[in-house]
C-alpha cells in the first residue's frame, strides 16, 4: 500500500545531502528555495502599484483663475460734471479734466461734439484691431452745460445712450440687446470738496446728500423719477478731491473752487486716473 501512495505526496520532506550536491552541480534551485523576481521587475521598472497611473484627485484639481472675464462685460456711460470755458479749467471742474486724462489713458479718440446725447463732447471706444483683444466697455460723456443745471441734459443723454445699445446689430438677437440695456452702468465724476487732491471717493446710487454739491444736486434731482429710480445700484459718483479753502463763508467757498487750478492740484487730480480705471473695471465686470 505502500510505495505507491507515498510516491503520491508532494516533496516536504528534507532532502539528502547527496541530492544537495546533485542540484548544486547542476546550479538548479531546488524545490524549497524561492525563485528571485526578474532583474527588470526590481531595478529597471518601478514596483508595482495599487493606485490607477491617472490619478482622479489630480484631474479634479481646479485651472489657474484666469483674468479675462467668462461673461460680457457691462457697457458704462462716464460722465463727467464741471464747467465749459472760461471756467473749464478750474478745481470746480475737475470731473473734465479727470476725464480727460482718462481719455489719454485709454487711447481713446479726441472729444467730439455729439447731437444724439445733448451736444456734450464725447469718445467712444475705438475698434478692436484683434478678435481677442475686446472692445473696451466705456463711453466718455463731458457735460456741456453749466455745473448747477447739468441733471437735465445728463439724463437726456442716458436714455439715448441706453437706445443704441438696444440698436442690434449684425448677428446679435434681440434679447443681448435688452440684457445690454438692463446691465448699463453710469459712472459720474465731479470734484469734491473735504477731500485731498489725489483721492477719490465712491458713492453707490442717489441716495446718499449731494454734501452741498449743486451739479450733484441737480442730477438726483433730475433722476428722480420712478422709472430713474429703479436704477439706483446701477449709478456710482466718484468724488475727486480738490481740498477746501480755510474759510467756509459761501463766497469763500464759491471764490475758491473757481479759481484755476494749479500745476500740481493739476498733477494731483489726474494722479487719480489709476484708481478710477480700477473702480471702472470692477463695475464693468460685475
């Protein structure tokens, strides 16, 4: 019973001396010794690994933020409040000459008188000479008239500022044309007094006092109507400074931001351009 079934069992048991020799001769491992993983599996290639080569936590990592905005940006109407000549140049109207240097900034086209919005002297945005390059969002609007009656006409001008972005155009449908119309800004620019030649200070809507502003005063007053009203997140006043005399008589006062303005209140007012193009561009893109 005997030969037969132990030949059957596996080879456990330990092997001779002489049979060590045999298979050390013949450089062949024997049974019980464990057969060494290839040289190219431990050296050449990296071990193997349970995670997939593409790992999916790298995939969901988000892209760098980019600085071009993903939407259009809003149309603006920057409107400048001041004086026309003789008193074009003076603190009271540093709303023009701000918007002047602004202007240069942009490398807009001169000012032009324009009869759809009141005669005042306008530069809109050149053509883009690039398909990725976008046009920019703003349209410069100078005031023609006197400081303390300038609501009326900056008003008239608004509304047909809002019709031609309602104008379509070549491939546009009519609903971008009415989003354009309801995401219009109107920024305005005027001199401000209790703040320092080179600072600037934003006031969102109508709500807030004109603080004895009368060209401020008489564009709340002219936007006062209900349909005007609805838009008073969509208006920013952007005072610029111009100091204030000692005395605060009203003739010293009215003596003071007539008077011409000087080489460096000069320098200070247009020193503000960067911070405004800053504010410009958050408004533009929301």
């Amino acid at each position: 019973m005997n030969t037969s079934e132990t030949s059957l069992q596996p080879t456990t048991q330990p092997l001779s001396k002489k049979h060590h020799r045999q298979q050390k001769k013949k450089n062949v491992p024997s049974p019980s010794t464990k057969i060494p993983s290839s040289p190219t599996n431990s050296s050449s290639k990296p071990p193997l690994s349970l995670t997939p080569p593409n790992n999916p936590q790298k995939n969901l990592t988000p892209s760098p933020p980019t600085t071009t905005p993903t939407h259009p940006m809003r149309k603006i109407l920057v409107a400048s409040l001041g004086n026309p000549p003789p008193h074009a140049s003076t603190l009271h109207s540093a709303g023009h000459i701000l918007l002047h240097r602004l202007r240069l900034s942009l490398s807009y086209p001169p000012f032009s008188k324009t009869p759809l919005l009141s005669n005042a002297f306008v530069s809109h945005p050149p053509s883009s000479s690039s398909s990725s390059t976008p046009i920019q969002p703003y349209t410069l609007w100078q005031s023609p008239c006197n400081m303390n009656i300038s609501g009326k006409a900056l008003l008239k001008s608004w509304r047909a500022y809002l019709n031609t972005l309602g104008s379509l155009r070549e491939g546009e449908e009519e609903e971008e044309g009415e989003n354009e119309r309801e995401n219009a800004r109107l920024v305005i620019l005027h001199d401000e007094l209790e703040l320092n030649a080179g600072k600037i200070r934003v006031v969102k809507g109508w709500k807030k006092s004109a603080r004895g502003h009368n060209g401020v005063r008489s564009c709340i007053e002219a936007f006062g109507g209900a349909k005007e009203r609805e838009m008073e997140n969509r208006v920013l006043r952007i005072g610029i400074g111009i100091g204030r005399p000692v005395g605060r008589g009203k003739e010293v006062v009215s003596e003071y931001v007539l008077r011409g303005i000087g080489a460096r209140e000069r320098e200070g007012v247009e020193g503000c351009v960067e911070e405004v193009r800053r504010v410009l561009r958050q408004e533009a893109e929301g």
